[in-house]
C-alpha cells in the first residue's frame, strides 16, 4: 500500500510509513518468508506431545 502509485488517503505516504518521530530512526520492516520455502509449506512439523500422552494423563487423573 505504501508503494502504491495511487495515493487516495488523507495523510502522507510518510506519515503512514512513520506515524511518529521516534519510528523514523528505528523503524523495523520484518521480512516475510516461508518457513524452507515451499517444503516446510507442505511438510508441516508439529512439536507438540503426541496425543497418547494426553490420554494417559487423563487416565491418572481419573484413576483408570
């Protein structure tokens, strides 16, 4: 939006870019980026607990 030829708003392209004084100086574009590219895209990896653990916990709550 900010590199859009067509500017319709009511402020500045700097202004949007740089709401206040302070951003001028440390203004931080992060980049944007797929995780490994297209692989990690389509091979998610989870890092949760496998779903076993949760029943076994919930077995001892229980009693089981």
């Amino acid at each position: 939006m900010i590199m859009s030829t067509d500017w319709n708003q009511p402020y500045s392209r700097e202004k949007a870019a740089y709401p206040l004084e302070y951003v001028v100086s440390s203004k931080f574009w992060p980049s944007v980026r797929r995780v490994d590219s297209a692989y990690g895209d389509r091979n998610l990896m989870c890092a949760c607990i496998p779903t076993t653990a949760y029943a076994e916990e919930s077995e001892q709550e229980v009693g089981v």
